[in-house]
C-alpha cells in the first residue's frame, strides 16, 4: 500500500483516555487514517519526522464564536494554530438561519458583540443553505447545532413572555429542520434575548424533540434570573424530564457547582460541563443591566434606555455587577477605548463607572464586548480553576470570539494554555486525560463517532506538538499572540499548519450528526 502521508515515530495520544501513550508510525489516504504501524518500510509521498513529539487527534471545540471568522479575517487561522480542527457552530444558541431578512438583521445587531467585524450575507432560506455557505472556504470542520435564539425568534419575535402552544409548535419545526441538517445538539444562551424568555415548559418540549434524535443539549444557564444554584438546577430538571443528556457552557468547580456535582454523581445524571479555565469571561455591558431593561430587539431596548427612570433604576445595579471598573474593552461599534480599563476610561469622562457603561451601551447601539475579570480573590481563583481542569466531567472548550480587536486572551490560548500549564508545569493531570479533555471526551458527548481519536479508518484531523515547549503566548492586554510548539494540524488529511507555518489550505467540511 502507498501512503499520502506516514507520520513517523510519534508519540501517539489517542484520545481516548484509556490507552498509554505508544511510538508508532501512522499512514494517512485522502482524509483518513488508513494504517497505525511500523511503517518504515511502506511507500508514501510525504513523511514527516514526530519522534520526539505528541501525535493526537484533532482539538474539537464545543463552545466557539468562531464559524464567521472560519470564512476570513485575520483569526481565521487563531484556533487551528492551537489544533482546533472541529469547531461546534451556534454556541450560545446564536445562529441567525433560517430567519427572514429582516429579523436575521436585529439578532446579528443583537449578537455582533460576539462576532466582531465579521460579514455575512443573510440570505438563505433553510439550515442546509446557511450550511452550505461553509463548504470549501473553511480551514477546519465546522459541526452544526439547533440555535435557539433563532429558533424562537422565528416563531414569535422578542416577546418576552412564555410560548403559546402554536409557537411551540412553529418551534418545533425549525429545531427539527435543523436536527434533519445535522445539528448535534439544542444550544441555548438563556441570558441572552430572546432565549432568556424561554420557560422550563419550553425547554423540556424543545429537549424532547432533540432527543428523539439523539441530539444532547447544551446551554448557558439562567445565571441573572435565578443564580448559577437554581441554574444549575433546572438543568438537571430538563435532563430529567426530557430524558436527554445534558452540557453547561463555560463552568467551574466551586463550592456552589461542586455541591450539585455531588448530586449528579449520587443521582446518576447525565451531565458534563466545559470550561476555558481563565479567570475572567467576556461578554456584553447590556447583560449587566436589570433583566427587564434587556429585553425586546436592540432597537427596542435602546429606546427603553432613553428612558431616564430606566437610567436611574439600571445605575445602582450596574455598580452592584461592575465593582471596581476593571473590565478590559475588547470591541466596540466606533473602535474606541480598546484595551483599556473601564475605570480609567470613566474617569476620564469624569463620570462614576456605572454612568460610563450606561451611557456607553447607548452610545455605541449596544455593540459592545468587555473583559470581565471574576470578581473573587487570584488565589481563589487558581484553586478553583486547578480542580476545575481535572474534573471528570470536565471537558475543554474555548469560547473564543474573534475579529474583535482585542479578544479575551482564550481565543489564541485555550487549548495550548492547558497543555502547558496545567499538565505540564503544574502536573494536574496526566497527557492522556488532557487530551481526551480535548478530543475523544466533546467528540463521543455530541455524537461525533469518526473523528476524536487516533485509529485507522477515522477522519485524519491530527495535531503534532511538542510537549516540552507547548504553551500560549496571549495575554490579557496582548492577546493576539499565536502559540508555540503546535508544529503540524491536519485537517481530513491536508495540513493547515505545516511545521509552524499556516499553508492557507480550506479543508474543513461541515459535519452532519447522523441519527
Ligand atoms: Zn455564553
């Protein structure tokens, strides 16, 4: 047999967990591992010395901003750099297909703070055209999931109130074109308009349609409604009562999660969870303002917000969420501030943190992104993240938003970032475990069954390191830096990255979940 490709002498991690890590030789064909062997005698038009080096399945990343940037722009490379080679769309529940026009319109406006200076043209008319702008024109695999902010936005525009049984109806519909596309998973972000309407009632009928199609669900729980407890909560309600398996978005271990987890485990739930293990996140100002001042379209809560009772009644609670002002400025409509601390920038407009914020969601039509570091203390922090990143529910994922001018460092960092500084400089967890955190772990969880490991006739989405050097190099107020020591990513079979150099090639296909 002749190879395209033998990558030879790696050190294989093959993301399953279970096995220790070997030395072998791995033969690719088109887009497929074909043989794992001693192969030095084979033929093949390529090959590529490992020895000494990490040989592991692709990173797939279940939680990322990234399927606009994948078309372009200058991160269109930042994930595939750390060995992210499948890319979940929809995170969050934002996705804007299949929506008219118009409506596609306000919740691109609504949702632009997480994709930047990205374009997209909004004309499709069901799940598999908006699919199809994907094919051919993305460096790594790009994997579907139910958006649920288009979902019910579709079905009954902004309103912030409980579903009727028709709407749940006309819901129903779309969430099953977009499982008949492919789609994995239900995705929510039930802070986010207009999902943050949504009642259990909903959530469980939505779930219960998943499930028939051996879909999980995933959401970024009702942390500003009911608290992270009762958020943590009500997920497992819906695993219950849906009988489907459960994922929170971006979470930690902690008193308060660690609790519920006690739980779980006693009560047998399905459920896992993912984290970026950085401490501080990155979202919208406008989440920090009183529910009720949040809802409708952006136009609609602009005009709420010249309102100057809604003024009065959102600056206590914005001081109560903004503490001292030392969030970072990432992204805004005018590109002003970038980088910068809040506080810093308040006090140059001589205005309190909170007037700044108000009248700064104002100002730049509610497209704004900030850095928001947790509000407990660092040593806090390190512990938390530490027992976060060896839990056994614990899968990675990045959160990554891109083409912003200045990301959260975990956009360029994530992945890298825990294999350099949690395995090996502060030996946590072994290699093994870590990568399957990265691979074989999110990729059994939503339903990918060819990809995920290191064996022959899977999908060749490989990653060659070197686990002496691997590490991230972004920081919070530099955080547009590749990483090193990722020195090959193959993306079914053609490498992306070739010994450290993005080659520019677009081999990543949209994947389709097959019931
Ligand atoms: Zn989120």
């Amino acid at each position: 047999m002749e190879f395209d490709i033998i990558i030879e002498d790696g050190n294989i991690v093959d993301g399953t967990g279970k096995r220790d890590p070997y030395i072998a030789d791995i033969g690719l064909v088109g887009d497929s591992i074909e043989a794992i062997d001693d192969l030095t005698e084979a033929k093949a038009s390529q090959r590529i010395n490992a020895s000494g080096q990490v040989v592991c399945p692709g990173f797939v990343d279940v939680h990322v901003h990234s399927e606009i940037s994948l078309l372009g722009g200058r991160d269109q490379y930042a994930a595939v750099m750390q060995g992210v080679t499948t890319h979940l769309a929809a995170p969050d529940g934002f996705g804007w297909a299949p929506l008219p026009q118009q409506l596609a319109q306000e919740l691109w406006h609504y949702t632009q703070f997480a994709y930047g200076d990205d374009k997209v043209a909004l004309n499709w008319n069901t799940p598999d055209e908006y699919l199809n702008i994907f094919e051919g024109h993305i460096p790594a695999n790009l994997y579907p999931q139910v958006p649920h902010c288009a979902v019910r936005l579709g079905a009954m525009g902004w309103d912030a109130r409980p579903a009727t049984t028709d709407e749940l109806k006309i819901m129903e519909r779309t969430t099953r074109d977009w499982l008949e596309a492919g789609a994995c998973c239900l995705c929510l972000g039930l802070d986010y308009q207009p999902s943050a309407n949504a009642d259990l009632n909903e959530l469980v009928y939505l779930s219960k349609v998943a499930a028939s199609y051996d879909a999980i669900y995933a959401a970024h729980i009702r942390y500003q409604l009911i608290g992270r407890k009762a958020a943590w909560e009500e997920t497992i309600e819906i695993a219950q009562h849906a009988k489907i398996p459960v994922h929170i978005s971006h979470e930690r271990v902690d008193e308060v999660s660690a609790e519920v987890l006690e739980r779980v485990d006693r009560d047998d739930i399905d459920l896992t969870f993912e984290s970026y293990l950085y401490p501080a996140g990155m979202t919208h100002l406008a989440m920090m303002l009183p529910m009720e001042y949040q809802t409708g379209s952006p136009d609609e809560m602009l005009l709420n917000l010249e309102n100057t009772d809604v003024r009065e009644k959102s600056l206590p609670y914005l001081r109560d969420k903004l503490g001292i002002g030392n969030q970072i400025i990432g992204y805004n409509r005018s590109g002003r501030y970038i980088g910068k601390l809040l506080k810093d920038v308040s006090k140059q407009e001589g205005k309190s943190n909170e007037e700044f914020a108000y009248d700064f969601i104002r100002e730049e039509i509610a497209i704004e992104t900030f850095v928001m570091p947790w509000v407990t203390p660092p040593d806090e922090n390190e512990k938390v993240l530490n027992q976060t990143a060896c839990h056994p529910r614990m899968m990675i994922a990045s959160d990554g938003v891109y083409n912003i001018p200045h990301p959260h460092p975990r956009s360029y960092g994530c992945f890298v970032q825990y294999l350099g500084k949690f395995v090996r400089e502060r030996q946590l967890i072994s290699l093994k475990d870590a990568v399957y955190k990265m691979s074989g772990f999110p990729a059994e969880r939503f339903r990918l069954s060819d990809r995920g490991r290191i064996a022959t006739d899977l999908a060749a989405d490989i990653v060659i390191f070197d686990p002496d050097t691997v590490a991230d190099r972004s920081t919070w107020f530099d955080p547009i830096q590749p990483p090193v020591g990722v020195n090959w990513v193959f993306v079914n079979g053609v490498p992306v990255i070739n010994d450290g150099e993005v080659t520019g090639k677009l081999p990543g296909k949209v994947l389709r979940h097959q019931k």
